[in-house]
C-alpha cells in the first residue's frame, strides 16, 4: 500500500512539473482513494482542482485536509491561506485557532502564522505572533518591514518608524519600507531621508518596484519640502516604471464593463423576499482614496457597529456561488456565469462566513473600494444591507490614485490615460446602478463629509437605520486596527488638507483634466 502511495505522489507531482494537470488530478485521487488522510496530497489536487476552473471541489477538499493536517505550523499557515483564497474563512479560523503556535519557536513558522492571521484580519494576533518570532531570534528585511506594517496598523507608529528604519538597515534598497516612512512623518528641512533616498536610487535593480517605491518616496520627502516641480518628475518617474511592469488594458475594461451592464438590467437584480438573522453587513464601495477608510472608522465609533478591515469576502463567495475561478475581482468568464448564480444561497453563504467578524454588534463594515463592481450583485444577494458609495472629487480622486502605489492591485493608476479611461467607466457604471437600483446606494460626498462631518454623518447613519451618536466623529479617540495605506491618517482626525493636492501639480496635470472634463460633456 505505502509504496504504491509513494509513486503515485511521485507520479503527480511529475505531472505537475510537466504541466499535465488533468494526469496529475487522477494520480492524486487515486492516491487519496487509498490513503484518504495524506492531507499534502489532497491539498495538491484542491490546486489542481482549482487550476481547473473549479472553486467549489477545491474548497471540499482543502476543508478535508484542514481537519487531518500534521502538527505543522508552515502546513497550518500554508492551508489557512488557500482557504481564505476560497472563500472558506470559518473554516481557515478554525484552523488557525486550533494550532498552538507557543510550542514553536520556529521564526520564519511563526511568521507565516502571523501572515495568515493579518489575511483573515486580526492584526492583534498577527503582531503577538511576529513579537514571538523576534523573541527566537527571527530577523531579516522582509520580517522588519511586516513587522513595522503591523506595528503601524495597530496603531503604534513610533515603533513602526524604529521598526522600517532598522528594516533599512538590513536592506537598504528596501523601497517600500523607504516610502512608507516618507508618508508615516511630515518631512522637514531639519528631518527628511531625502539624501539617503537618493543614494539607494543608485544602487537599487532599475525598473524593479523598489526602484518605484524609492521615486514615490522622493515624491512625498520633496513635496513635503515644497519643492513640487522636482516632486511631480520623481512622481512621473516611479509611475512610469509601474506602468511598464503592469499595463492596463482601458479597451479591455471598457468592453468588461459594457458586459456587466448588459447583465444587470433591473428585471436581474431583483432579490428574493429574505429575512436573515443575526447581524448585518454595511458595504462601503466607492474607488480607492475616495474616503471609505474614513467612513469606516466614523462607522466603527458607533456602538452597534464594528469595522473588520478591508475584506474581499464578497468577491470570493461570489466565485464561489459562480464555481468560476479567476484572480480579478471579476472577469468575462464571470460575468456570463452571473445569471446561473443562485443569489439566495449566496446571501446565506455570505452571512455564513462573516458574521462572527461582528463580535456581539449588530452590524459590521465590508469595506472594499472595488465592490462598486459589484454593488448591484450585492444588493440581490443581501437587499437589507445598505450599501455606501464615497464620492470625491474627480481631480482629487485621481490625483491621490496617481501617488498611492498600489502595487499590482490598480494598474490603471500608473497612467494619467488609463487613470482617466477608468474613472470614465467608474462612473459609467455607477450611474447604472444608481438608475436600476433607484434608492438603495448612499452617495456620501467625501469634500461635504470633511468640511462639516455632522449632517452627512447622521445622513449614512440613517440610511444603515442607526441612531446619530456624537462619538462616530471624534476619530482620534479609535485606537482599533487600520490596515489600509491610510493608516497613519486616519488617526488624525476628519480634515480637509488633502483638498485640493493636485492644484500643486495643475500644468503637469492638465492632460487628466482635459480628459476627465470630456467625459462629464459627453
């Protein structure tokens, strides 16, 4: 038995090497028909499995050997993570909360522990779990600059700062680490790395993302010190290196979007009378830098709300509902798939897998900026969730898209074409829903919100159906986690200095704003 077990995962494994999936599948079943306990085989064919196309199948069995995996903490971390990949983030806690991580003092293990538990969003374990590697000895770049992340994330940013100055150290062409402390401190004359910066850009591989993250920490130390002419050509310098390592297809987006309205007539979205118990999710969508971090830690301040961070659970039980794999949020393969999806069982699955995040609360925040592609499938599959939609300015909006680095999430944002082309289909595709889901989205004004927070904040609270408290708009007394690139500043309160920014950059800029002012004439 044993050794015809061993060649057969020799077989697979083989055939994997060689890129026959379909072999390799029915070499690992035939395996797990004799030993159905060998959870790194089944773990294997889930891949395979998914390869195929096949979220469902893949899920079962990565579920199946979740419960027989060794007493591994690399194994623990590595199936946690293809669980919550598939949707399964119940079962990926279970995991994770049955493993007793204080019997290892195996760093780069606790570690990967750590990392799965900032995947599900609890950025408290995650830090505990990285402290606990520190303490055994673990250290190198990658583990500083995680660390300092978590550290940031949970709030304490002095320690963030020693913690990537330290990472620097290790790695000085570290450029995420580099830029992340241009933007965690206002740089000064007196107290800037702009020297330093500049040195690594030297030395750093050319056209690597380091390279790029160095040009937009350049870009934050010089606009800081005011020299903005000098800032937007470091800007346009790490844009352009972005762009060349992850080109947007507009004509692509363009034709997808087309696709989606074409699906969700008005007649498609109507949901099936449901009354589901326990508590209920409030959905914040709207494109990245519009403010939902915002909106989210004013909704957390209220007492019967809780924020869960930024989640991509709806996207994957979508997929799930869909039995479509892909690595988008959505694609064309998914959208011809929408009208076999039984939306019911995917509210149900939904509320399944996240209503423990509320811990007691009767709601809790879904944020996730690019669920505007869905809004309208999340409306169907959940009609009592409200959903909010953060609405900036089109220049402001953009402009804070241009300087994110976002890393491979939104390429269209290394581009002022692309940049353009996708706002134009944003909004596009908002209008739809706004006209076939009349009343059912919030458009929250993001320039209305930071200039006198109070009456658009009893605004949202009435749409979700809450009560006014004075608390939600005092933000610098949250001490929850943020783990968004606005971390840091969100914890400074609601204000309005990033109104405005791109004024600074008008002539640079004048390209996007021809374009952008085209697409509000046609």
């Amino acid at each position: 038995m044993n050794a015809s077990v061993d060649r057969l995962w020799l077989r697979a494994q083989r055939y994997i090497a060689e890129n026959q999936i379909t072999a390799a599948r029915i070499a690992l079943e035939a395996l797990l028909a004799r030993d159905p306990a060998r959870s790194d085989a089944r773990m294997l064919l889930a891949s395979t499995i998914l390869s195929e196309g096949r979220v469902r199948e893949a899920a079962t069995h990565a579920i199946a050997a979740s419960r027989t995996l060794a007493d591994d903490a690399h194994a623990v971390s590595t199936t946690a993570h293809c669980l919550l990949r598939l949707g399964e983030t119940v079962a990926a806690r279970e995991l994770l909360q049955r493993y007793d991580a204080g019997r290892t003092r195996d760093g780069a293990a606790l570690t990967a522990l750590a990392h799965a538990f900032q995947m599900l969003g609890d950025h408290r374990q995650a830090l505990a779990l990285m402290d606990r590697a520190r303490a055994c000895g673990f250290d190198n770049a990658d583990f500083r600059y995680f660390r300092g992340l978590q550290l940031q994330f949970n709030g304490r940013l002095d320690e963030a700062q020693q913690e990537l100055e330290a990472c620097l150290a290790l790695g000085p062409s570290y450029g995420r680490a580099a830029l992340t402390l241009a933007r965690m401190r206002r740089q000064t004359p007196g107290s800037n790395h702009l020297a330093w910066v500049r040195e690594q850009l030297g030395r750093v591989v050319q056209g690597s993302e380091d390279h790029a993250a160095l040009e937009f920490a350049q870009f934050e130390i010089l606009e800081d010190l005011g020299d903005y002419a000098a800032a937007f050509a470091a800007l346009e310098r790490g844009n352009a290196i972005m762009h060349a390592r992850l080109a947007h297809d507009s004509a692509r987006e363009r034709a997808l979007i087309d696709a989606l309205i074409a699906a969700t007539p008005a007649a498609a979205l109507q949901p099936a009378p449901t009354a589901p118990a326990g508590p209920m999710p409030i959905f914040v969508i709207g494109l990245p830098r519009s403010g939902t971090t915002l909106i989210d830690r004013i909704l957390d301040n209220h007492s019967q709300v809780i924020s869960t961070g930024e989640r991509s659970e709806f996207p994957r039980q979508l997929r799930w509902a869909a039995d479509c794999h892909g690595h988008e949020l959505i694609d064309e393969r998914l959208v011809a798939r929408l009208n076999e999806v039984d939306y019911a069982e995917l509210g149900r699955r939904y509320l399944a897998q996240t209503q423990w995040r509320a811990q007691g609360r009767a709601f809790y925040v879904d944020k996730l900026p690019p669920n505007f592609l869905l809004a309208g499938l999340i409306h169907r599959a959940l009609p009592q969730a409200p959903i909010l939609h953060l609405v900036r300015e089109p220049m402001d909006v953009c402009f804070s898209n241009y300087k994110a680095l976002f890393g491979d999430s939104y390429p269209y944002s290394y581009q002022l074409d692309t940049l353009a082309a996708h706002y134009a289909q944003y909004r596009r595709l908002m209008r739809h829903w706004h006209e076939v889901l009349p009343g059912r989205i919030l458009d929250v004004p993001y320039a209305e919100l930071v200039a006198d927070p109070e009456p658009v904040v009893r605004r949202v609270l009435a749409h979700c159906g809450l009560p006014f408290e004075p608390a939600c708009v005092e933000l610098n007394r949250n001490k929850t986690a943020v783990d968004t690139l606005s971390s840091a500043q969100v914890r400074q309160g609601i204000h309005a200095r990033a109104q405005g920014a791109w004024r600074r950059y008008e002539r640079q800029l004048q390209p996007l704003r021809d374009q952008l002012a085209a697409f509000d004439a046609a």
